[in-house]
C-alpha cells in the first residue's frame, strides 16, 4: 500500500456482538466523511463466556457473528486488523506466525503475528487477558491465560527481549496492539465504587515498553480490555492509547502517523464519540 507521507489508523474495541452500535458507527463514520488506511480493533468482537468457550456450536455461532461485524467493518475500511479478546471464539487463538485464522479474506488477525503497515512500520499482537486483581485479590479469571507468565510466553513470540522481532529490522517502528494493556498505565485501571481499583493490565507489556531496546522503537501501545477507562498515557515517552469501548460508550480514535528522523510517530490523536449522534 502506498502512503502520501501519512498514515491514517483508525481504532476501536469491545464491540461485544453490537450490531445495532456498528450500523451507528457506520453512519457516523459516512457523515463525518473519515478516510483511514486501516481500521484496528483491539479485541472482544464478540461476546462469548468462558464457560461456553468449549462448546462447538456456541464457538461456531459466535464465530459467525464476529464475520459478520468485520464484514460490516470492512465498509469503512477494507483493510481490518484485530487480536482476539478474552470474550472472543477460542478458535481465533490458534492464530501464529505459521497458521492463520481469520474471520474474512481480507482481515488480519494480528495475533502472535507480526504484519508490516509500511516501510519502516510493523504492528504486532497478542490477545487475550489475563486475570484482574485488587490488592492481590483475583475478582476475574482472565481468558486464554491464567496468568501473566503464559501471556509473556506467547507475547515473547513476536516481541523477544532482545528485540529481534520476526521478519522486521532493528530500526522498523512498532505499534503493539493487545486487548489487555500494559500494568504501567491508568488505561489499564478499572475503578468501581464498590472496590477501589482493579488492574487488569500486564505487567510484563510493561516491561516491553521499559525495555531500552524497544523504548525508543515504539510508535505506540492500543489496548482495549477496560471500557471506561478510555484516554492516552504517555509512558517513557510511548504513547499508550484506549480507545474506549463500542457497546458500551460507543468511543473509538483516530490517528495519524507520520514517519519523522527516522522513527513513526503519532502527529495526531481524535477521540471519537458517535453515542449522541
């Protein structure tokens, strides 16, 4: 694909099988006559329970229903890339570097994978979640993963310590997209009047974007996961965005990139809200 010196990403998460809220993001999207590159959604497409993560048919079925949400997607943007969230088809983990499952032709899913935008420009992902905690206190399992030692296992696979990521240079900027966000950010923080704060980002993303290696390669980290905490931190100088959830308060963002001194960095961020509209 072929860039006029911009990139224009738009992203979104948690849809949670609304059809009704992308038919309304739809018309939004017409009105406000926006034009992306491509379209990012950071996880739960759909909404399927983890006791129900066993049985075929529900599997299928919700499978189905996420084909249909990136279907319509695509109608704003033919070009959509996704990780599976914890409330997504457990089929849509089996995805690796060397076996794709995808919900349309022209989808990625981006997880365990590493996918070039443009040149000098990779984004790679890993869904899922892992369990939340108050206090040390686990209030939620988290899905696939029952722990953050096997998310960093399959987050090593396409973000090695040493920073050499498949298929990439040591100079490619990377956008990481993931459904839980990094423990080092306050998007990752879901606060409750009834317990003071649950975390349910990862601590060892947060190491990814500590580590010196990728510090300075990093355009940005997209996460989902936490609907209400929705906004743009600014960790070691990585830009850590949520954009806020779809079925929930019907958010999404946009941005622009623009490749500067060598590095890819975000020139401009839009929060969007079409629950008014």
């Amino acid at each position: 694909m072929a860039f006029d010196g911009e990139i224009r990403i738009a992203v979104m998460n948690d849809i949670h099988n609304s059809m009704e809220f992308i038919a309304r993001f739809l018309q939004y999207w017409a009105l406000k006559k926006i034009e992306v590159d491509y379209l990012i959604v950071c996880g739960d497409i759909c909404d399927v329970r983890g006791v129900d993560q066993s049985d075929p048919q529900i599997v299928q079925d919700k499978i189905d229903v996420g084909k249909r949400i990136i279907a319509e997607l695509e109608k704003a943007c033919p070009t959509v890339l996704y990780v599976p969230g914890n409330h997504d088809p457990t089929t849509l983990f089996h995805n690796s570097m060397t076996h794709s499952v995808q919900l349309s032709e022209n989808s990625v899913n981006l997880h365990r994978c590493v996918y070039h935008l443009a040149e000098n420009l990779v984004v790679v992902g890993c869904g899922g979640s892992i369990p939340q905690y108050d206090k040390h206190i686990c209030h939620k399992e988290g899905y696939p993963f029952e722990n953050d030692e096997q998310f960093k296992k399959q987050l090593d696979e396409i973000m090695p310590d040493d920073g050499e990521i498949p298929t990439t240079k040591m100079t490619d900027s990377i956008i990481v997209v993931t459904h839980c966000g990094p423990s080092c950010s306050h998007t990752a923080l879901k606060f409750s009047h009834k317990k003071s704060m649950l975390q349910t980002g990862s601590p060892s993303l947060s190491s990814k974007v500590e580590n010196s290696i990728y510090r300075k390669r990093l355009t940005c980290v997209l996460h989902g996961h936490t609907h209400n905490s929705r906004g743009l931190v600014n960790h070691e100088m990585v830009p850590i965005i949520n954009a806020g959830s779809i079925k929930v308060n019907q958010y999404f963002v946009t941005l622009s990139l623009r490749e500067i001194k060598g590095n890819w960095k975000i020139t401009d961020t839009s929060f969007h809200c079409f629950g008014y509209f």
